[in-house]
C-alpha cells in the first residue's frame, strides 16, 4: 500500500489537485491523511474511490449528489465483494508503483538511447547507472 502525494493522485486518476481537495469535503471516504507536514497522502483506498468517482461524473454523467449516493450504497455492498476488490487494489498499487518508476527513469533512457532500440537490461543498467555516485572526473 503506496502512500501518494497529492501530485502523484492527481498523475494517476487524471483529476486536478483542486477537484480533489473539493471533493474530500462532498464525498464520504475520500479522506486522505497528513503527514507531519500537513499535506495530504493518499492510500490506494482513496485512489480507488477517486477513479471510481471519476467514471460516475464524468462517464455517466452522475451529479456529484448522485455519485455520492452511488458511492454509499456500493460500500454497503463492499462486504459481499471484498476478496475480489482486493485483489484489484492490490494490482492496481503494483501498476501505479511501475507506472512512477518507469516516469522516473524514462527521461534517463531517453537520452541515452536517443532513437534506439533499448532492451530491458539496458533499461535497468539506466536506471542504476542514474543513481550510482559519480567518480572524481564527474561520470558515474
């Protein structure tokens, strides 16, 4: 379960951090916790009401009043379907996890590769070649 910033949430369902914050205050459990800091951090339970959020507006055409009740009523039923959804979040986390990874590292692998065609030990070589500490003449 990989705690997001409130950037990362809004790089992964696509809604503006802005929509977000309205949001945690209309729609019961979108409520992110904060850090010591105070800035909020999503769980994967959030992401997953954000996404689900998102298809009902935006997809169906849901009033936010009505995606609220959806919303409600689909956690009541939450009880029946809890292995499977599980399972789903627990994917869903691990694509997300890559999906940040590769965004980290892909602008390393592109300007090594410069059009060519990369396998994924060189990729992975990238990765770690970005993060190995630099020698005395500044190459790492």
């Amino acid at each position: 379960m990989a705690p997001y910033s409130i950037g990362e949430a809004e790089e992964i369902t696509g809604v503006k951090a802005h929509v977000l914050r309205y949001w945690e205050e209309v729609i019961p459990g979108i409520a992110p916790r904060k850090d010591i800091g105070g800035r909020r951090v999503y769980s994967d339970r959030d992401i997953d009401l954000i996404l689900r959020l998102k298809y009902l507006i935006y997809e169906k055409k849901f009033t936010i009043e009505g995606a609220r009740s959806q919303i409600i009523g689909e956690t009541n039923k939450y009880d029946q379907n809890a292995e499977a959804l599980g399972a789903l979040r627990e994917i869903r986390s691990e694509l997300s996890d890559l999906y940040l990874t590769v965004r980290k590292y892909r602008p390393a692998v592109e300007n090594a590769c410069a059009g060519q065609t990369v396998s994924a030990a060189q990729i992975a070589s990238a990765g770690q070649a970005s993060s190995a500490p630099e020698d005395e003449h500044g190459t790492h």
